[in-house]
C-alpha cells in the first residue's frame, strides 16, 4: 500500500517489484554476500592477520571495508523491520536480522525494530528515536544524542566483553583490536547517522521538506548511494515507499517515487 504522502501516485506506480519469492532470493543473496564478507574479515582481521607497521596500509583497507560493510549489516537488518528483505520467509529474516544486530553491537532485535517503526510514525517529530528536536541543525549534539538512544548498557557490556576475551584471553593486541574492531564499528555508526538520519531529516539553514514524512534524499548516482549508505541516502522514496528493499532504492529514485510537486515541474 502505497503511504499517504505520494505527491504523484502515477509515478510511484511506474515502479515494479519482483515476486516476494525473487525478492526474497535477492535479499537472502545479498545478506549472505554482505554478512559473510562482514564476519570473514573480522576473523581473519582477529586471530589470522597480524598487525605491524609493514602491513599497515592492508590493515587500513581492511577497517575501511568493514566501516561500510557494518553499515550494510544494518542496512539489511533494517530491510527485515519492514519486512522486505526476506517476505516469503518473514521468520527467517527476523532472525536473521537478530543474530545480525547481536552481533554488530548486542542490539535488541525487537527494540530496535519497534523505535524504527516509531521512527516513520513520528517521522522529524517530538517523540521520534531517531531525532533531535532541541538540535534539529546541529550535527554532533545530535549524534551525542542517538548514541546515548541506541547504544545503552546491553551495547556496552556486549562489546566489552568482546573486547576483553580477545585482549585477556586471546592475546590480540589492543591496537589492533581498536583498529580493527572497535574503529570501523564506530565510524559505521557516523555514517549511517550522518547519510542516513542527519542528511534526510536534519532542518539546518531553513531547509524545507517535501511532505509531512520529514525527509529528504541525496540526488547520489546509484555508486556513489551504494558507497555512502547502501542507498539510504534516498531517504524521501523510502519513506514513501517502505516496502521496497535497499537494493531497489535506486529504481524507486529514477522512478520519480522522491519528487514532490515543485521538482516534478521543474523537470518537465
């Protein structure tokens, strides 16, 4: 069912989904890809690679990776809240998706599938988890903000308990425990903050919105979306749209599915 707030239904009309069963073979493929990739390197980053000042560069493309594969863990997690990445087999990606948030950062698959939810329904608004409304136009108070929101006591002691079995019991040292674990992990959450909630919805320098969803999109090609938040960036389509997976994003932007009525004008 299409959201309430399609300024043109005609154009999010042109744009078509598999069947729940291919879409559910692409998610599947996709999350495989994206988590298998995710979880070997940090392996191989933890108990096979040895860090040094020879091989630091390796180390550095390594943690770069991981930063935007973690975002692509999440990504797909939040395919599964709106039961997308997986809808002919909603059990399976649920707890997928809850394996998946557990270990990314011992997250709570049903809280954080709730405060997403709560996200769209109050989207930019008093009540919304995922804004700031004191500091609508101010980036790190924000982000101080959703850090203390999602990151509580379960985080905490599930990632310091990571990290102290793999310095105190496993041997592997601190530097590169912080640099292969700890840094992409946090730098993944900047950036999932920064492309995909401060970007879409922040209100600094006047900046307007199309619709009562509060959200805008980035006009990213499909690369450059792929790198900066696996789509996400096109924030405004999923917003109206949220039945369509990440990975079709980029179908629902060139579809018209994020213009509003001025930029629909302005394009004819």
């Amino acid at each position: 069912m299409l959201s309430p707030f399609v300024s043109d239904p005609m154009q999010s009309a042109r744009l078509s989904l598999p069947s729940q069963k291919q879409q559910s073979v692409i998610g599947i493929v996709l999350a495989a890809l994206v988590a298998g990739t995710w979880l070997g390197i940090h392996a191989y980053a933890m108990f096979v690679f040895e860090l040094s000042w020879q091989n630091w560069p390796v180390a550095l493309a390594m943690a770069v990776v991981q930063c935007w594969l973690s975002v692509g863990v999440f990504i797909v997690c939040h395919d599964a809240m709106h039961g997308t990445l997986a809808p002919a087999f909603p059990k399976l990606a649920d707890r997928t998706a809850a394996v998946l948030l557990f270990l990314y950062a011992g997250f709570g698959w049903k809280t954080l599938r709730e405060a997403h939810h709560t996200h769209h329904r109050l989207a930019g608004r008093a009540g919304d988890p995922d804004f700031d409304e004191e500091n609508p136009g101010h980036f790190f108070k924000w982000y101080w903000t959703f850090f203390k929101r999602y990151f509580g006591w379960q985080s905490l002691l599930f990632v310091h308990t990571v990290v102290g079995i793999y310095w105190l019991v496993l041997d592997i040292p601190m530097v590169q425990i912080v640099a292969l674990y700890g840094a992409p992990a946090l730098l993944s959450s900047l950036q999932l903050f920064y492309f995909g909630t401060y970007r879409p919805h922040h209100h600094k320098n006047g900046a307007s919105f199309a619709d009562e969803n509060n959200a805008r999109s980035d006009n990213f090609g499909t690369l450059l979306s792929l790198a900066t938040c696996f789509h996400f960036g096109y924030h405004l389509e999923h917003h109206r749209r949220p039945d369509v997976p990440w990975w079709a994003l980029p179908s629902a932007h060139k579809a018209g599915v994020g213009l509003d009525t001025k930029e629909k004008a302005g394009s004819q």
